[in-house]
C-alpha cells in the first residue's frame, strides 16, 4: 500500500514538472526542417522573394524543360515591347520540323506547309512542354536559336541568375539535336540551372508577367485536333488517375525530365493571398517531384507568415533623439520612414530586433547635427537583426540586412546671434570649470 502511494506521487510528480515545463517554454509552433529527397532544392516566397527553404541550392544542374521558362520570359518580353504579338504568324523551319516529326521528342506535330500563331506556339510550349514549337518562337524572336541563346544568357546575366548556362532554348542536350546545336555553343553542353537560379527565374516570370500563370495553368487544351495534356499532375482540374496529385492554388510552372537532369520541376502555388515558388531537382521520378513539391509548399504555407515586425514611425526607447548644435531645441527626434514587413516562421517574432544607423558625415565632430535641421532629413537607417538559428537571406538581394530610412520628425530652427553668443560663453566657461576641477581632483 505504501509502495503504491509513493508510486502514485512520484508519477504526479512528474506529469506536474511536465505540466510547468510547457508552461515555461510556451507551445513549439515551429515545425522542424524537412527533408527533401531531391538533390537540390528551394522554396521562396514569390512576393518579397524571402527564401524559406533551401537545400544545396547552389548547385548548377540540368534544368531538362525548365529551360523553357526563360523562352516563355523573352518571347513574353518580345511581345510586351511590341517587336511580335499574339497574332503575329510564322512558318516552321527544316529544323524546327525535324525536332517536332522526332519520336523522342514531345510534339504537337507541326507541319511545314502551315503558318502558326505566337499564340498557339507559345501554348503548346507551356502546356505541352513542345521543343519544336520552343525553337520556331526562339527563331521568330531572334532571327536563328543561336541568336536567341545569346539572349537568353544576357537575360540571365540581367536578372543575376547564378551558375545559370543556356545553350538552346529547349533544355535537350545540345547532343540530341545532332547537327543543328546552336551556332555558338558547344555540341555536347548542356543548359545549366542552379535552383537557386531557376527560382529566380520563375520569381520574375511570375512578378513581371502573371498572366503567364495563366496558361501554364491550363490542364488541357486542343492544337489542330490533338489534345494537349499538361505534364504538371499538380494543376487542380486534371483528367484521370493523375488527379490524385492536384495541389490547392497550383498554376505552374514547369515539368523537366532528361536523363540526365532526372525529374525536375519549378512549381508555384497561391493560398490567402500568398504566393511560393519551389525547385526540385534531380528526383528519381514523375511522382517523387510531385510528392516533394507538395511537402515543400505545405512546409511553407503552414509554418510561414509576412508580419510587420516595426511599424512605420517606430522609435528605439531611449534613442530616439539626436542632439544638435547651435539650434533653438538642443535635439530633434527621429523615427523609421516605413514599416519593416519580412515573411518569419510562426512564433519567432521575439527574435527579431533593431539598431539604428546613423549617417556620421551629417554630424559634427561633437556628434550633433548643425541647425537650420529640417523635418524629414533622412539621418541614417534602421537596422533589422535577426537572433535565430536559420536564415537563408532573399533572393533578390546580395545582402541579407534588411534596413529602412531613419528621418527626422521635426524641424530645429538655428539661433540668433545673441543667443549663439550666449551659447559659447556658457561653452566657454563650462569648458573652463572643468579644466580648472582637472587640476584639483
């Protein structure tokens, strides 16, 4: 009996210190990093591009038919800047013929006595992932897809896309096309994408021209009697068993497969007004892209938040004034210019501080700044630290210090002269005391 009572204590004990426990550290609200079975991947947020996730994202690797999301950027840019339209027609050349009447190839079947809309090209380039119809717009737009891979490397070097290679506008090895590899390029390379890379490729495509998400979205359409089935199993809207694989507010972006590059694909999905953007590389099949494109999204929606994490017109306590010399105020007070919003992971809003930056060439040698100030005088920035364990940075910046302007909140009229003599008198012998009390202590 006494052994059960002692038992029975020891056991309430326990659950108590457990009990007081959480109540001390609070409820884990953070899920613990995922683990991807790709050999690289990255997950963004596709509105501040703040990277959520990221798994030897560094690694330049075959993007297969990813490579097509920069022919879709620059045929969209071509259209935009007027150069070709939606309507505009074009014929297909021998060599764009010889790519599409290829088995080994996936092909609308273009013939060569007919003329095809941009439109209707760059659907079949979207939806069904067509290499042929992907040269015949690269030839449109440049003259020759030498032409265009020029292009497309300038545009990677625009957009800083890092260890990012394009030899052809399809994402085939430059091997598969035989004698007709892009003059310039060498006949065994290959197109080269980190994710790092192609994920900000697919940032800008989708920021820059989102009604590209419109077809890219677009589970089947028909081209001259044949149907087009879109290779992202993910779209909501998909015909048969694939429908399994259907992902809330998918619409995009692109499949790739080589066998080199394996199973690749660059997804983007858009929930409560949030939109992400993921890259999976070299996975060992169609459905394990899917299946860790899926983990990757879920991972991002259900563990991350844009927050305000200082609103605009904050004030360090303590520090929110600067002194000034030779003014009508002694100081002049100072607050942030904008708010600090920044994508976090729930419940690390505590970790996140700020320290102020002050611009020491607008001060004196005594640390001031010299009346006449004005309101609104931008005097430094505020500096966003962050005291977790991980951060992967943005990926539209080289720097990960996220800051906002500092300005002044009021003006500070300069003295008179009467009283700026009445201020270095008062200087003057407030100096003189305290070489004179130098002296004696």
């Amino acid at each position: 009996m006494k052994r059960t009572r002692i038992k029975n204590i020891m056991m309430i004990t326990t659950i108590a210190f457990f009990l007081l426990a959480s109540l001390l550290v609070g409820p884990t609200t953070i899920q613990a990093e995922i683990d991807v079975e790709a050999e690289s991947a990255i997950l963004i947020n596709a509105d501040t591009g703040d990277i959520l996730y990221s798994r030897e994202a560094d690694i330049a690797l075959p993007p297969a038919s990813m490579t097509k999301v920069m022919t879709e950027y620059l045929v969209l840019e071509a259209i935009e800047q007027g150069e070709i339209s939606w309507d505009t027609k074009t014929e297909i050349s021998e060599y764009a013929y010889s790519i599409s009447a290829d088995p080994n190839f996936s092909g609308v079947g273009l013939r060569l006595d007919n003329e095809y809309t941009v439109k209707e090209l760059y659907d079949a380039m979207a939806i069904y992932s067509d290499n042929a119809t992907s040269i015949a717009l690269a030839e449109l737009v440049a003259g020759s897809e030498g032409e265009f891979v020029q292009m497309m490397n300038e545009k990677a070097e625009e957009m800083e896309l890092p260890e990012a290679q394009f030899v052809n506008s399809t994402g085939l090895s430059n091997s598969h096309l035989g004698d007709n590899y892009p003059e310039g390029t060498d006949p065994d390379a290959d197109n080269l994408l980190s994710a790092r890379s192609m994920a900000i490729l697919a940032y800008h495509l989708v920021n820059d021209f989102p009604d590209a998400l419109e077809v890219s979205g677009t589970p089947t359409k028909e081209f001259e009697g044949h149907e087009m089935l879109n290779f992202n199993w993910m779209l909501p809207g998909m015909p048969g068993h694939i429908e399994d694989y259907a992902y809330e507010g998918l619409d995009g972006l692109k499949t790739g497969y080589t066998e080199l590059a394996g199973y690749t694909f660059t997804g983007t999905a858009e929930r409560n007004d949030t939109r992400l953007i993921s890259v999976v590389m070299r996975t060992d099949s169609r459905e394990t892209r899917f299946e860790e494109t899926e983990k990757l999204l879920d991972y991002g929606f259900e563990n991350f938040t844009s927050q305000v994490l200082f609103e605009e017109g904050f004030q360090i306590e303590g520090e929110s004034t600067l002194p000034v010399a030779k003014g009508k105020e002694s100081e002049v007070e100072i607050a942030s210019g904008s708010a600090i919003e920044k994508v976090i992971r729930q419940g690390e809003e505590d970790l996140y501080s700020v320290h102020y930056d002050i611009d020491e060439s607008l001060l004196n040698e005594d640390g001031a700044l010299e009346a006449p100030v004005e309101e609104g005088l931008e005097v430094g920035q505020l500096v966003l630290t962050y005291d977790g364990e991980i951060d992967y940075g943005n990926i539209t910046e080289n720097q990960e210090t996220i800051t906002v302007p500092v300005y002044t909140t009021d003006e500070v009229e300069k003295s008179n002269w009467f009283m700026l003599i009445l201020q270095a008198i008062g200087d003057f012998f407030v100096g003189l005391f305290s070489s004179i009390k130098g002296i004696f202590s």
